[in-house]
C-alpha cells in the first residue's frame, strides 16, 4: 500500500530487513560456487552475489525491502552455480511467517532443510461447501455433499513463468467392510486446465453421494452410518499440467464435513504440502546458513488515532531537561537503542523537527565528556540520531560523490596490499603503496570537493554540534573541527567506502580482495579526516606499522587545510545551490522487460529484457547498461503509473506507464522490485499537473480494453488511479507508520516505563543515594517530577491506542470465517 499520512482504512505494513553472513559445511564436500536467495513462498526477491571456490561461502550481504503482498513462507535458499547446467539448490532455510518473531534481531545458525517438492507451497483455495439430503428412487434418504471450486490466488511460478494449473477433488473417509473399519477414498474429480495463469478461475462444482448402510447400492461410493458422516473430509490438490512431462503438485487443503453443521460454507484456504511428502533426509549433513532476520508487521490506523502521541513525541526538543521528553524516555526504555532511533528520527525529520531534537541531546552527551579528542565518539543517542539522518537524506550526496570512483575500485581493481603478513608471493610493496596512494587521492579529492553537494540539513545538524562542541570546550581550538570529522569522515564516508553495498553505490558486497583494498582506503580517510584536528604530536599514533610508513609520503599541512576548509563548508549555514540543480538526481536503475511498443501479443520478441534507469529528469531504457538510451520518457510527460492485471499478458508483476502514447508495459522480476519502481516513479512525477485520474488496470488488446470491453483505445480509463505518495520526492516516510511503530515499542517495553515511574517516584519520595541501584542505575533521570509527568502522558496515550488496536482486532476476528486467509488455523485441519 502506497505510504503517506491520512486514510480511513487499517492499513497493514510489512518489511524486512538483516543481514546474509556465511555458511558452513556444506554439501558436496568440495569447492564450489555459491550464492543465496531470499524468496517470499516462491518467489525470488533477492541475491546474493557469486563466492566462488569454497566450502563455507562468506557473503556479507544486507537486506532491507518493503514486502507488498501476503505471504506464508520466507525461505534462504543455498545455490551452487553451474555455467552449463541449471543451477543446484543445495538447501533452503524456510521460517513460517508466524514464527519470524522468534528470530527478530537476532543473530542465529540455521540448518539447511532438504528441498523436496512437495513441500515448496505457496497460494490459497477458495472454496464451498454444501451437504444436501436427497430422498433417492426408492424412497430412502441419502447425504449428497456439493464442492465448488471457485478460484485460487498466488499459485507459484513453475521454471520463472505462471503454471497451467487444474485441481482434483475427492471425499476421504471412514467406511465399513465387513464390520472392519477402513479409510476409502472417493474416486478424483478433476476441473480443467486454466493456461498461465497463478490466479485461476475455476468455478466448477462436483456433486458427492454419501449414504447411509440403510440406502447403500452398488452405485454409492460410500458405506457411512450416519454417525460417522461429520467424519469424512473433503480433499482439493493441486497441480500444474506438465503436458509432455509429469504433473507438478502445487499443494492440498483436507476440510472437515463436520464444519458445515447443516450449513452452506464458503472460506479462503492456504495450501498445504503434502503429508509424510517429504522422504527422510539428514538435515545435518547439508550444511547451516548465518542469519540475522527482523521482521516487522505494523498495523496502521487512521491517522487521527496517532495525533497525541504525534504531538508528545514534537513536543521533546521543546522539554526542560530534555531526559524528561518522550523521545528521549523511548530511547531509554529500548533494549537496543537502534530500534528507537529508526522510527523516532524519521519522524522528527519528517516534521522538520529533527535538528533542535538532535542538538539538545548532543549537549547531554557532551556534558558527560570530559576530553574534546573523544567528542561524539561513542554509541549514544546523539551520534546513533546523526548516523541515520544521514543515511536518509544523504543517498544521493554518496552518490554523486564516491559511486564513480567506487565503481573504478571494484570493476578494475589494482592490487593494494601493503601489509608485509599478508602481501602475495610475488607481488611488489612499492608498486601496491602507490596503487593504494592513487586510489587514496582519487576519493579524498572527491570528498573535500564535495561541500556544494551536502544536503543543506546535514550542514545544519553540523553546524549545530560544531557550536556545542565549542562552547563546551572553549580553549581547544581544534574540537570545532573534530565535532563534525567524527561524523561526516569517520561515520559517513569512511563507512560508505568500506561498505558501498549497504548505501547502494555497489549491488553486492565486494570479494575479498576488493573488499581489503577498501578497507585500507577507508582507514586512511579516516586517518586523513582526523588531521584538521588533531595535534601533531597525536599524528604518529597508528596501530599498524605499515599504514605509518604509507602516512609518511603525504603532505600533512596540504591535506590539513583541505579537510578544514571542507569541513568550514559543510558546517556553515550560508545557502548554497541544492544538490541536483545543475544534474539530475540519479534514483534508481535495473534490469526489467518491456513489451514492444504496437506488437501484437504473439511472437518470441513481443518481451524484451532492457536496462531501465530513472532520473528526476527523464525515464529511460537501454539495450544493455552504459549504452545509450533507445527510449526516453522526459518526468514533466508522466501521467500515471499503475499495476497492470496478470490477465492482460499471463504475467505476474506488471505495471505501466501511461505517458500520452501508447502506454509503456514493464514486467519486474519479482513483487518487491515493482512496488519498488511504482512506488519511485510514483514520487518523480507527484507533481505533474496532468496526472490522470483515471486509468485502464488492463491492457487495450484484440481491438477492446480487457477490463471494460470498451472498444476505443483512447477513451477514458474505466478505474480511479491509485497511487498515493508522500509530500517529500527525496524521503519518503509515512508519519502515521512510524509513530504506529513508537506505539508498538512503548507497548513492548511497558514493564520498563513502570520500573522508570517507579524510579521517578524513589528519587522524588527519597532524596539519598538510590535503594536499589540494579534496577534504576541505568536510567537518565535528571529531573524526576517532569520525567514522571511525561510518563503518565504516555502510559495514557498508550492505554487509549492499545484500546483502537483492540476494537480493530476484533472486528477483523468477527469478519473473518473458520478457514479464512486472516485465520492461522486454516488449512491446517486433518
């Protein structure tokens, strides 16, 4: 659902976001080349890069997307990589979605399970029930149960394109055979084949005849006292017509008769894989994979519920001291600071309330510094608030300033070891220090460049530590200096070149050697960073032997003017031109498929794999990256983007792009990648006057619009648009989102604001030494009587929000029938 603040509907949000680290022991027991995926049921969304020759592949990888639809299994899947072959699953790591809460945050080892293909699942049966007494020719009373098979969603692609899926249907049970009871199964009933489609439309019904021993003839399939019918079970499989080659199952559901208790019943199933499918298989012997997962699911209310936590939550820049604001109290109460900060500074940014917030609790952290060299060098509120400001809103500045010449490093690399223990045979210091020397100069130039490019919020987050640092240390010259290099070197730059993955500049983590090589050239900007202020006689105090030895051939007064006029720059407040007025802001690039402009829908060509690259200025498409572009769509041209229906095409993942011609159709690889671009293209074009209101979800084929039958190809659009998106083209947060996630974080850690009351009330009661330090000693209370008023404002809010959550979870359990998709009992019943 498109992010924003506003609406009248619970919105449900879902994402994701950990981290791939390595794997071990893996089978075969010989060097291979492996790579990892992550899948949503079936469906890739994400990869890592090759590793190449090993047994225990380090990949290094983060992850964070949005998950845009239902799903009922996350699955990690260990490929070995085959040149001429298809590529081996070697194992996979599937978690139930139910059970990802186990695992959140934590760093865990998972074994691989074995891959058998009755257990790879995904999709939902709609179905209904219906047991009838029939009175037969000869008088007597027999039970007939009708089974409608109206239609399936999200059934999985079968070799990367939508299946040819039918269902079978049978009625199992218990029957009687010479006084022995028995299991009999009804004989199958099939539906048609419904062609490329993981959405279809069955809506067949098949009749059962089931009898008492009273009726029994030799037509009855079955022998049932009356008694014993609520005992039979209505089984559907699935299945994917494999034509020349065997049939795929696609998953089953077994429903009880006894649920209709003389009622029609019409539900939504999850498939099942099949029972005692799976053949017995020593999990151990395939390997474990490294993972850290954290899985969030925030249900969003209208955004009037948020408007007094919202406002509590503003209000903390504004309190006295500013340990007593709710913000601050939410960071105290989090067992990982980080959860707090990721939420609460995207809000306080959306509502320009970020910069006040930071530098009031950059002055608590300074107060309890007592030497200017180690000023914002820890993990606190403070710097963790700074850290993530400027992972949003510095995106594009890392990539106008360091994606060239990190794209040099990785795709031509040089060798640049220097250290003496760990250089190769064969390879000549002298030569790796100038290598390194070259690349060192290449990125410290284009940083110190860079000042016209920071984002103006960033200068005045900077501007503001630069000052405090200052006032508290009045006879260091050099700590206005080191206030802001241990920011933007040590924790921006420094970190962005030694991880160009996780900010984007790169796709994948670096192999091993390029990944050293950046190692060092990030040690030595943050060597270089520190020399606007530092003293001279700390310039000698390196670890390592050989990086001093590499120091000695740079000019330190040369690069000390550099980094002080750089950081003079980016800690003023004067204006300067924004960042992307004389360029365009690069947003987002891939590879996806377009339909050919006017081709008709049969032919091999009629889908293209093309590179795509969005701009602030333009759309465009390539034949292959780096080529010049074969089809350009200027933003102010853009009237709409929506998704496309499966039905148009057969294909999964559409959306188009509706520009004044012929609309653009584009197939993403994955669900994640096109709510990505939608979601993108959506913010770009927020602005243009002629956004249409209203468009075709299908496609104009065979002379009319498959979704209204209108035979017009220019005439208006049959459905309103759709796309919803935030004020903000650069950041995009949804305020009602990330106050629902505080809620949820207060909620969570509610045992911690009662202890932080009763610590209030301690210090305010008694006003010696605390009683009981273990349980008050890590809180920050410096003033008790405005903390503990802050605390009842929250327990308050929280009390009224969790009562909203309540009234909303009832209804939703109401409204929702045994077997239904929201029910995690369904399709669990055997």
């Amino acid at each position: 659902m498109a992010a924003g603040d506003g609406g009248d509907e619970v919105r449900v949000l879902q994402n994701l976001r950990g981290k791939i680290y390595d794997a071990k022991h893996l089978v075969p027991n010989k060097m291979r080349d492996f790579f990892c995926t992550i899948n949503l049921d079936q469906e890739e969304v994400f990869r890592t890069q090759v590793v190449e020759k090993s047994l225990s592949p380090y990949f290094g990888e983060e992850f964070y997307f949005e998950i845009p639809r239902t799903f009922q299994w996350l699955s990690f899947y260990i490929y070995d990589k085959s040149v001429l072959q298809k590529d081996l699953r070697i194992g996979k790591v599937s978690i139930k979605k139910e059970d990802l809460c186990k695992y959140t945050g934590k760093e865990n080892w998972f074994m691989l399970q074995p891959i058998d293909s009755n257990s790879e699942v995904q999709g939902k049966v709609h179905l209904e029930l219906k047991l009838n007494e029939l009175i037969t020719d000869n008088g007597s009373v027999c039970q007939q149960l009708v089974v409608h098979i109206k239609e399936c969603h999200g059934l999985p692609l079968i070799n990367g394109q939508n299946c040819d899926p039918y269902a079978t249907v049978s009625l199992v049970g218990p029957s009687r055979k010479h006084g022995v009871d028995c299991q009999r199964r009804n004989d199958q009933k099939k539906t048609k084949v419904k062609k490329k489609t993981s959405n279809p439309q069955f809506n067949e019904t098949f009749y059962f005849e089931v009898t008492r021993s009273s009726s029994y003839t030799k037509k009855s399939q079955f022998q049932v006292e009356e008694e014993d019918i609520e005992k039979l079970e209505v089984r559907v499989d699935l299945w994917n017509n494999g034509n020349l080659v065997q049939d795929v199952f696609l998953g089953e559901i077994k429903v009880p008769v006894k649920v209709l208790r003389n009622d029609s019943f019409q539900a939504w199933y999850l498939l099942q894989p099949r029972e005692n499918g799976n053949k017995s298989s020593k999990t151990d012997d395939l390997g474990s994979l490294r993972l850290n997962i954290c899985y969030t699911e925030d249900c969003v209310l209208p955004s009037e519920y948020y408007g007094s936590l919202r406002n509590l939550l503003l209000k903390s820049s504004d309190v006295q001291p500013i340990s007593a604001s709710a913000a601050y109290i939410l960071s105290e109460v989090c067992r990982d600071k980080y959860d707090a900060v990721l939420p609460l500074v995207r809000l306080l940014l959306h509502h320009h309330k970020l910069v006040p917030f930071v530098a009031a609790v950059a002055e608590l952290d300074l107060k309890d510094t007592q030497e200017a060299n180690t000023v914002f060098r820890g993990n606190s509120l403070a710097t963790r608030c700074v850290d993530e400001m400027m992972k949003i809103v510095g995106k594009h500045y890392l990539k106008v300033t360091l994606k060239p010449v990190i794209d040099e490093i990785c795709e031509s690399p040089k060798p640049c070891e220097i250290d003496p223990i760990k250089i190769k045979e064969g390879d000549n210091v002298e030569i790796n220090m100038e290598n390194l020397r070259y690349y060192v100069d290449k990125v410290f130039r284009e940083i110190v460049r860079s000042s016209i490019s920071c984002p103006t919020l960033m200068c005045d987050v900077f501007y503001s530590l630069r000052h405090l640092a200052a006032k508290r240390f009045p006879n260091d010259p050099h700590v206005q200096y080191s206030a802001v290099s241990s920011f933007v070197f040590l924790r921006f730059f420094a970190v962005a070149v030694v991880s160009p993955h996780t900010f984007h500049l790169r796709p994948h983590h670096p192999d091993a050697q390029t990944s050293r090589t950046l190692t060092l050239i990030s040690k030595a900007i943050q060597t270089l960073g520190s020399w606007g202020s530092l003293t001279k006689s700390k310039l000698s105090s390196f670890k390592e032997t050989f990086m001093c030895e590499f120091f000695k051939t740079f000019q330190e007064e040369k690069f000390t003017e550099s980094v002080k006029k750089f950081l003079d720059d980016v800690s003023s407040t004067e204006s300067k031109e924004p960042s992307g007025v004389s360029e365009p802001v690069h947003l987002k690039e891939g590879e996806m498929y377009k339909r050919a402009q006017g081709r008709t829908r049969i032919g091999k060509k009629n889908f293209k794999k093309r590179w795509f690259c969005l701009t602030s200025r333009e759309f465009t498409y390539h034949k292959q990256q780096d080529k010049e572009p074969i089809f350009t769509i200027p933003i102010k041209n853009i009237l709409a983007v929506e998704k496309l229906d499966e039905n148009s095409f057969n294909k999964k993942n559409m959306f188009q792009i509706l520009h004044g011609e012929k609309p653009l159709y584009i197939q993403a690889n994955n669900c994640v990648e096109a709510s990505e671009w939608i979601e993108a293209l959506c913010r770009v074009t927020r602005s243009n006057q002629k956004r249409l209101s209203f468009y075709h979800p299908s496609a104009f084929l065979n002379g009319n619009w498959l979704c209204c039958k209108a035979t017009i190809e220019n005439t208006v659009g049959c459905a309103p648009c759709t796309a919803d998106v935030p004020a903000d083209t650069q950041i995009e947060i949804d305020g009602d989102r990330e106050t629902e996630r505080i809620y949820s974080l207060f909620t969570i850690n509610m045992s911690k604001l009662q202890k932080l009351e009763e610590a209030c009330g301690s210090i305010a009661v008694y006003q010696g030494p605390r009683k009981e330090p273990d349980d008050y000693s890590n809180f920050t209370i410096e003033d008790s009587v405005a903390t503990f008023h802050t605390l009842k404002q929250i327990t308050d809010i929280i009390d009224k929000l969790n009562e909203s959550h309540e009234k909303y979870r009832k209804k939703r359990s109401s409204s929702a029938k045994y077997g239904s998709e929201e029910n995690p009992i369904v399709g669990k019943v055997s």
